[in-house]
C-alpha cells in the first residue's frame, strides 16, 4: 500500500476530534439531536482549519443508522458510530450519499444544472443525501444564480454544505438562505498539542520547541502544519534510523530566523552600534533570508515588546517561556513612542523594497535608521510615564 500522508492518515472522523471549534460541532451536535437540521450551510474560515473534515463528520453522522435507530445513543453520544453499515461505506469512499464538488474546477452554470438534475434523486440508504461544494465562492454569477431555486426550496432529503475561504464573494441571496458558521484560525497550542499527539503515534521523539516553531510557521492552518510535520520528518530521520525531531534541523529546513538575531537587531539600538548592524544585515543576506520576511518577523518583534508595555506581562507572546524572559528584561530598554516609529519605518521600507531592484542596500539603510531612531531617547523606566495604548 501506498504511503498516506499524515494529513490524511489522521483525518477527524468524529466531530471530538475536530481541534478547536467547538462552538460549530457543539452547535451541529445539538442540532442533530433535536432534530433540527438545516437544508444550507455555509462553513467558512482559514485554509485547514477543518471546515470540509466537519462537513464529512456531519454528512456521515445524518445518515449513522445507530444515530437513527437508537434514540438514547443519539441523545448522549451524537457521534458517527463508525460501525453501521452506512458508516462503513462512508469510510471505504463507496457511500452514494455523499457527493463532493470542487467549485474551482465546476464553475460553470451547466454544471449546476447536472448537479440540481442529481439532486431530485433521494438516498440510496439513510435518510439524507448531503452535497459538499467545496470552494464555493469560485462559482460563476449565472451558476450561483441558477442555483438559487434549488437552495430555496430543495427536496426533504437534500442537505448542501458549502465551504470557502472567502466569504465575502458568496452573493447575499445564496447566503441569507443558510446556516453560516465561521471556523476559527486554531491556537498554537492546539497545533503543538496534535502534532505531539500524531509523533506520539509515530513513535517519533520531538522537541516542544521545534513542535511550537513548527506551528508558529502553520499560521493558525492544521493542515499546513501537518503537512510541514510530514516535510520535517523525512528531513529528520537520519540515516541511523534515530526517530527524533530536533529544534536545530527543524529551522534549517524551514529557513527560520531564530529569535537572536532580533535581539541581536535592539542590543545594537540601544548600544548605538552600527557595525553590529551591519553584521546582521549580512547574516541575513549571507543566509539566502528573504528580506521582506526578516522585516516582518522583526515587526513582530517590536510588537512583542509593545504587548509587555502595555499589559505588563507576556502572556500573549508566543514564545518559549526563556525567550518571554527575556522579552520582559528588554522591552524597558526603549520607549513605547520609539518601538510605534520603528515599526512605522520597517512598514514604509516593505513598501518600498517591493519597487526597488538594490534590495540589500535599503535593507541595511532601514537598520541604521533604526538606530538613529534609538539614540537620544529615554529608557521607559526613565520616562515614568503612563504606557501608550495600542
């Protein structure tokens, strides 16, 4: 058999195993359970934040003959059993119950007329046929037009789920005919907690920091970071056969700019040294970085220091608990009115870097700015004055 990647081999096959959206499979759930399912919903949200997997879930949930059969199992359970029959062939890809549709390749108004001519077909077993249209919004004006009767008053059996990312280009008079629900970007912590789950499983080692630096770089996206897991561990995995993912190798592979070099980039600030500057613009451009990301990330940086301004803590930095430390020691080093000016020069040179071919000159030329920009001010715990707000 063929290699599975993890994506796929740890797909939720329940609505408890979809992370940290909880207020769309509890809301589902009780729907289910009072009997109250809808004709249209709309599921929208970040790239691999689980809205197709909860449309499988619940396309697989109406039609459990356990759920249907056994009131008190659908009452404390209302969970897909997994073992009626209706469940097997959704698990083996053979259930005609369930029919998915990729909008970015079926755009077209003939093919949502083939599909509403499907639609007058009830289920082959069950009670539902349900039809996930996935990346909806990508459908034409005269295809969303010429579904709009069918989504308006559609045959008792029929249940249309769509999904997108975008749910601004779906036309008001599709949407005010469903159910919406809007999955949110999932936690670091989450992520970090299911890929040690998934190395568990693996039987593979990792460090918590190269997990937590794995799902910094998913940007909020389950399957982004369960795809970079699969990259990491062919990566990982010497030849030896140790099974161990470590934070070093895990930031050569993904080219990431370790938290130094930032507090590399302030240390010269406040200290007045150019040259030191200089060091790290070369690091950068010796390295292959791109520019435009360092810039970014030391954005983020200057935004850390402005959340241990203004909340006095660093509970919402997500960073290793020695890196918050140190995070609150330097934050007192500059001012929070110096931190908003840098932030607004390395904003202003990602603008201007993208017009410009001599890249590496203006990067180094925004970093000595930052230091003329340190010099001369007071520390914050000179000031004495009330924290700016953001």
């Amino acid at each position: 058999m063929s290699y599975q990647v993890i994506a796929r081999k740890y797909r939720p096959s329940r609505f408890a195993d979809i992370t940290a959206q909880e207020h769309i499979t509890g809301t589902i759930q009780n729907s289910l359970r009072m009997g109250r399912v809808g004709h249209g919903y709309i599921f929208s949200g970040l790239r691999g934040v689980g809205k197709t997997t909860a449309a499988r879930v619940f396309a697989k949930a109406v039609n459990c003959q356990r759920m249907i059969e056994d009131p008190k199992y659908l009452k404390e359970v209302t969970e897909p059993c997994g073992e009626c029959e209706s469940c097997r062939d959704f698990d083996a890809g053979a259930s005609l119950n369930i029919s998915e549709f990729d909008a970015a390749s079926n755009n077209s108004v003939d093919d949502i007329r083939l599909l509403r001519e499907n639609v007058r077909y009830g289920p082959q077993k069950g009670r539902y046929r349900v039809y996930i249209i996935d990346e909806v919004h990508m459908l034409s004006t005269a295809a969303f037009n010429a579904f709009l009767k069918t989504l308006e008053e559609p045959p008792p059996h029929a249940i249309f789920i769509f999904a997108t990312t975008e749910l601004h280009k779906i036309p008001a008079t599709i949407a005010s005919r469903c159910q919406r629900f809007n999955f949110k970007r999932i936690p670091i912590s989450e992520i970090q907690r299911q890929l040690q789950f998934i190395c568990d499983a693996e039987g593979i080692s990792a460090d918590d920091d190269a997990l937590q630096l794995i799902a910094r770089k998913a940007q909020g996206s389950m399957r982004d970071a369960q795809s970079i897991l699969d990259q990491v561990i062919a990566f990982a995995i010497d030849s030896e056969g140790e099974r161990a993912i470590r934070y070093d190798k895990v930031s050569d592979l993904l080219s990431y700019i370790d938290d130094e070099h930032f507090f590399m980039v302030t240390d010269a600030i406040v200290s007045g040294d150019a040259a030191a500057m200089l060091d790290v613009a070369g690091m950068v451009n010796r390295n292959g970085y791109d520019e435009q990301d360092f810039l970014e990330k030391l954005i983020e940086h200057f935004r850390n220091f402005l959340v241990i301004h203004n909340l006095r803590s660093s509970r919402l930095i997500e960073r290793p608990e020695p890196v918050k430390e140190r995070y609150e020691r330097d934050a007192l080093k500059l001012t929070p009115e110096v931190i908003m000016a840098m932030t607004d020069l390395l904003m202003q040179t990602q603008r201007e870097l993208k017009f410009y071919a001599e890249h590496q000159f203006r990067f180094e030329l925004a970093l000595l700015k930052l230091i003329a920009l340190g010099q001369g001010t007071t520390t914050a715990d000179e000031k004495k004055k009330p924290i700016l707000s953001l």
